[in-house]
C-alpha cells in the first residue's frame, strides 16, 4: 500500500525521506488505491480484484496496487472526486452518483430509460457507453469497462408496494442525486438522499421506511432484515463503470495502457458472469430470510407515474435531448 498517498501532503515528504532507506521510490510510486463500496465476496469487488491481480501479472509486478473495499476509502461521491484528482487510482462507481460530477451520465438514472438488462449491455458496449466515455473523459476519468447493476427495486419495512399510490407518503431513501429525489416525489413520496453506509441504521430506527436497490445490494448489506417487503418494480436499470483515474491512466506506456484496457474488459465480462449467479443466490437468501417478494407484471402505472422526471430533466437540460434519444430510441 502506498503510504505516502494515505497520508497525503506534508507528512507524505517526512514518511518519504525515511521510506527512501527501504524503498525506491520509482516502484512504491506506482501503488494503486483502488475503491469499492461493497464488502468482499461481491460481483463488483470479485471483478476488481481480477483486474488488479491481471494488470499486476502481465506487467511482471511493474504496476501494483490494492482495492479497498466496503467503502473505507470514503463515500462515493468523494470517492469520484478523488479519482478526478488522480489520488485514488480507480473505482467501481454507480452511473447514478456519477451524474452529479458527470451529468451525461444522468440519462442512465432516467427511470425505465433501458428496456431489459441486456439490452442496457447493448447499448453500453456500443454508441452509448462510447458517448457516455466521452464524458467521462473530458472530466477526468477513463471507463474501462461498464459493470452490470441489475435492476433496482422498492423495499420497504411497511408493506408491499403494487402501485405508485403504494409510496405516496413513503419515507424514501435515495441514492446523492437529485434525479432519484425527483423520481420519488413524483408518485408522492418523501426522498431522503443519504450515504449506502447509512441505509440499514436508518431503516431500522424508521427515519426513513425503505430504500431501492438490486438483489444482491438488498442482501449483502442486509437491509432485507430490517425491511421485509421487496417488491420488483424494477425501475433503474443503472450501469456501473470501472473507472481508471485519467492522471493514473496517461502516466502509463502505450504497452500498460494496452494492458489496462484488457484486463478492464476481461474483469467487465468476469464480473457481469458473477452477477448473474448472485442475483439468483441473493433472492434465495432474502425469500429465506422471510421477505415477501412481489412481482410486478405490469409497470406501465410506475412508468407513467414517473415520466415527469423526464420532463424535467429536459427542460433543465435541452442539450441532453440526443443523448436521451439515443437511448430511449434504441431497440
Ligand atoms: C448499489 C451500488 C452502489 C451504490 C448503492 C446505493 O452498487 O454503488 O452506492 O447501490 O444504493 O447497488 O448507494
């Protein structure tokens, strides 16, 4: 681990001078940070572990680095703007955090914007993951690869939601974005924006009734135990990008950048196999677990419920109109 990027600034130079004696310089430099949200045994975290170790192989230990997981290296927004500054190496970010420090990413946080998970894949290993790289290029981050996220849906500790009416009044915790605060209020609900770290406390104690997230987010943070209906409204379909510092990326050779962008896909296709095998797991986990799980066939109510959000989203942004088209349109 690289010491001096933990500790930062001055004390970094001090460390640095006694460090010398031990360590050159050259190679403890090239220590990567990586972050992640999730805890260890998760598709996300199984993914960067592979790319590290990948990237670590075929440049015979020249590039090294660690991930930090369960979010220890701070929340994910700041998380992001660390990656922009180039002090944390990489991460796996949500697109819907992301629209904040990104706002084209935001057409992916649009409520039913993808049809189906695949094709979100479709869209994502084509023009619209190529457009949305752009963006987040020209802000500092390089995507290696577009992670699956599944599908979110409402959970709550009250009772099962059918129906848009079913959240009226609901107290809603929302992923850092203003999009989600948006959506919620639409069908009547109270939003309530707050770090993942904090969602399961908060339910428990009812300063908020629920959250939205996908099965194996719902599971491994056991949010499931403190609220027990789960019903699959599926209404974000939100990517997750692996996401290369661009300062860290530009300092490599031509051969590392090659190497990079590799592993970037081989982890992407690593970890969009594991989240398959998870997502059924999770949902045998949370039905033992006493939740009762209800589908919900039909979604147009939910879709129409939540359409304003596009409505504004367009009005504040007019200059996203293609982009939304791009997606929206596609087959
Ligand atoms: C999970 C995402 C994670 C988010 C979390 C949340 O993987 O990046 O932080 O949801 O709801 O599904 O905050």
């Amino acid at each position: 681990m690289n010491i001096r990027k933990l500790l930062g600034g001055g004390a970094a130079v001090a460390v640095a001078v006694t460090m010398t004696a031990l360590t050159p310089i050259t190679a403890e430099a090239k220590d990567w940070r990586g972050w992640n949200i999730h805890v260890e045994d998760y598709p996300v975290s199984h993914g960067m572990e592979a790319f590290m170790a990948e990237v670590n192989e075929k440049t015979d230990g020249a590039l090294a680095g660690e991930v930090f997981h369960a979010g220890v290296l701070g929340s994910q927004p700041d998380a992001i703007e660390q990656v922009r500054l180039g002090i944390i190496d990489f991460g796996v970010f949500s697109l819907g955090p992301m629209g904040q420090a990104v706002p084209a990413t935001n057409v992916v946080s649009l409520p039913f914007i993808f049809k189906s998970v695949p094709q979100m894949y479709d869209l994502m290993d084509g023009a619209g993951g190529e457009a949305l790289g752009k963006a987040l290029e020209e802000k500092g981050i390089v995507a290696l690869g577009y992670y699956d996220a599944g599908a979110r849906s409402f959970y709550n500790s009250i009772k099962p939601v059918n129906t848009p009416d079913d959240v009226v009044g609901m107290k809603v915790r929302v992923m850092n974005n203003d999009l989600f605060v948006g959506m919620i209020e639409s069908m009547g609900g109270n939003a309530t924006p707050m770090a993942f770290a904090e969602v399961y406390q908060s339910i428990k104690t009812g300063v908020v009734d629920g959250a939205e997230n996908n099965p194996p987010s719902y599971e491994s943070t056991s949010h499931f135990e403190v609220a027990k209906y789960y019903s699959l409204s599926q209404h974000l379909i939100i990517p997750e990008c692996l996401c290369m510092s661009k300062k860290t990326f530009d300092a490599l050779t031509p051969e590392q950048q090659e190497i990079v962008r590799t592993a970037g896909k081989n982890s992407t296709d690593l970890q969009r196999k594991l989240w398959q095998d998870r997502e059924a797991k999770s949902m045998e986990i949370v039905k033992a677990g006493g939740v009762e799980v209800n589908e919900i066939a039909d979604k147009s109510a939910f879709q129409a419920a939540m359409a304003p959000v596009y409505e504004s989203f367009l009005a504040d942004n007019p200059d996203m109109q293609e982009l939304v088209d791009l997606f929206r349109n596609a087959d």
